[in-house]
C-alpha cells in the first residue's frame, strides 16, 4: 500500500506526539514516585504561587522558587507574630514557636532529637527550596573570615583560657560558621575551659565530625568521639608539663590556616597572684606572625567582645584598648574591702602595663623561634639543591 506524502506526514506527527506522551508519562511517575517517598517522612511540597506562602518569606530565597519543600505545622505561616530564623542555633534559642527556613540539609536536619521533639509538639515548620542540600538565601550569613582568606579556610586552630567556663552566643555562632562550612577543627584536650567546652558542643545532637584533637599523652584528658581522630604529640621525657603543652599549641598553630581565640586577660595561680593568661596569647602572636588571620574574643569590660585580627598591630591595639576599660563603682567599692592584689583591685593602667609587657615578651620569643625556622626551611632547601648535582 502507497501513502500520500500528506498521509505521511500525518503518520509521522502522531508518531512524534506518542513519543513525547510516553516520555512525559514516565517522567510524571518518577516523579509521582518521589513525591510518594517524601511523603512517607512527612514532607510536602507546596507550590509558591498558589498562595500558600507569604510574600516576605519567598523573598529571602536567592531565586523565586517553583515549590518549597515542608515539614511541620503549615498553620504557622498564617501567623505574622512567628519568629523566622535561618541558623540552626537560633532555632535552638527558646521553645517558642518558629519557622526555620533550614541551613542544612532537610534530610540532614530530620535525624536531630530536638527537631523531631519541635514537629511533635506543633511548634515548628522547617522550610527549603533544597532537600538534599541547605537553602539557598538571598542574604548570606556573614563569614567567619574575610573574603581574600575565606578561599583556604580548610583547618582552625581553636584556642582558649582554662578559665572560660561557658561558651557565649558570640561563640556559638562562630562555631556555628564553622559546622555550615566543613571546616577541619584543630584542638586541645584540657578537661577544663574552653578546649572542653567547645568540644562539648561539638557533641550536640549529631556530632560535627571534623574534629582533631591533640594531646601529650598516651590517653587524652576528655572524651575523644569515635568520628573524631586523635593525634598524640612526642615530646622530650624531661620537659615540664607547661612546655610540652607549648609543643603541642605550636603543632596545631603550624598546621592550621586561622585561629579563633578566646582569650580572658587574666588569671590567679594557686597561691592566690595574678598573672596574664599567656597560652592563649602566645598563640595568637604565633599565627599572626606566620600571616594567619585570627578571629579574637576577649573579656573586656566583663562581657566578650570580638575582633578580626590579620596583623600582630591588630592585636597590639586591642590589647593597647585595655588602658581604657572602665570600671564599674560595683568593683570599686569592692577594691577597698581586698588586702592582696587580684584582677578586681587593679586599675586600668595596671592592667595594661601587665598585658604590654606579657605581649612584648611573647613578641619576642616568637619572632626568634619564627627567624630559627625560616633558617632551617632555607638550609633544607638549599642541601636539597646541591644534592641535585
């Protein structure tokens, strides 16, 4: 049988529409299929222009989605009084109820206890346009380094006084910061202060995984999670504990590309006198020299304040700052009832005059210690060139 030339184009263009028909079919059941399997873990997909979400919440995605993927009470979008947040540790803040457009996977964020608890008692509706992934925001939250160092941002190096014995908002989202953006934690393994504390919050819920911790000895002082990895440094036999801690503080320096500090100015010994907290210090002018940026929380004024360091100056001049701290007449009239110099009688001058001259000391050292290795680097270099003839 002859067709037409008509006839054949007609066969053709059906040919093509069933083609296309089947092709969508199967692509509605895949997707049928996903949606089936969303389902089953409580997630809905709610389409933006059907008039399920308010204006303002679409807004803060990055591009004006399709569909948002949901989980949780969807009656909290009708209220405009409820709180929105976009970090997992404002989410944590309180019990009240939230819309928490999710800075983490989806999926991710489904395993946490206190999220399960939050859905079960209708008091949370988590919102993404990702499910695998964290949202995409229109306005990002602030890094934890500035742009020209966020590009090696690979290990931090967390140091702090044994006396800080909480971890402060400051803090938390700097730690925060650090979690959202995978970043390789380098630490130490004193029981007490800020090495314990962080690692503590490490722990919460799912244990962030991308943690060392260093210690000189054969077992580490805290408790070292089976995600974690533990490095034991070599020190000499002989060496006093302060200086093989020292070791270990300039191993993790070495190693890391920037260093968050927590650093509380002062300290009493055991027999009651007070003396600058060096360790946290030292470090601090440690990376600086070496040009690694150095986020830096200090007491000041009894509350925590913070300052981005890039230079040795930087430092110089937060320190310089405590010449100026006031004291509060609470304090003053404190002083007069103390027999023995403590860090409530000292006046501001004194205070800085301690802090200088500790700086100026561990300034020194440093930059000898900073000489010698530059030297050792060069003749390694040069032996390895004369070995090539």
């Amino acid at each position: 049988m002859k067709y037409t030339n008509e006839q054949k184009e007609k066969i053709m263009m059906e040919s093509d529409l069933l083609g296309e028909s089947r092709s969508r079919e199967k692509q509605g059941f895949a997707l049928g299929f996903a949606l089936e399997k969303l389902a089953q873990k409580g997630v809905e997909l709610l389409f933006v222009d059907d008039g399920n979400f308010p204006g303002w919440l679409v807004k803060k995605f990055k591009d004006q989605p399709l569909f948002l993927y949901t989980i949780g009470n969807k009656q909290l979008l009708k209220n405009e009084d409820v709180e929105t947040v976009t970090s997992y540790l404002d989410f944590k803040r309180g019990s009240n109820p939230k819309i928490f457009i999710s800075d983490r996977p989806m999926e991710e964020l489904m395993s946490y206890r206190i999220v399960i608890e939050r859905l079960l008692e209708n008091k949370l509706l988590i919102v993404s346009n990702m499910f695998n992934e964290k949202s995409i925001l229109k306005n990002v939250e602030e890094k934890l380094i500035d742009e020209e160092t966020r590009g090696i941002s690979k290990k931090v190096f967390i140091s702090g006084s044994r006396s800080q014995n909480e971890i402060p908002v400051s803090i938390q989202k700097s730690l925060e910061a650090i979690i959202q953006q995978n970043i390789h934690i380098l630490i130490g393994d004193s029981e007490k202060g800020v090495d314990n504390n962080i690692l503590d919050y490490l722990r919460l819920d799912s244990v962030y995984p991308h943690v060392e911790v260093f210690t000189v000895n054969q077992n580490a002082r805290v408790k070292v999670e089976s995600k974690w990895t533990k490095r034991h440094i070599e020190t000499e036999p002989e060496s006093k504990g302060q200086e093989k801690q020292m070791v270990k503080d300039r191993m993790m320096a070495d190693e890391a590309h920037w260093g968050l500090a927590v650093f509380d100015p002062f300290s009493k010994t055991r027999f009651g006198k007070l003396r600058v907290s060096s360790g946290t210090l030292r470090n601090t002018i440690q990376m600086l020299l070496e040009k690694k940026p150095v986020k830096f929380h200090y007491v000041y004024e009894s509350e925590l304040k913070e300052s981005k360091l890039k230079t040795i100056e930087d430092l110089k001049e937060v320190l310089d700052s405590y010449a100026l701290e006031k004291r509060s007449p609470e304090i003053s009239k404190e002083k007069t009832s103390l027999n023995s110099p403590n860090l409530i009688s000292l006046e501001p001058k004194e205070k800085h005059q301690m802090l200088m001259k500790k700086f100026e000391e561990l300034k020194r050292k440093e930059e000898k210690i900073l000489v010698e290795k530059n030297k050792s680097v060069l003749l390694k270099k040069q032996n390895f060139q004369l070995s090539l003839f």
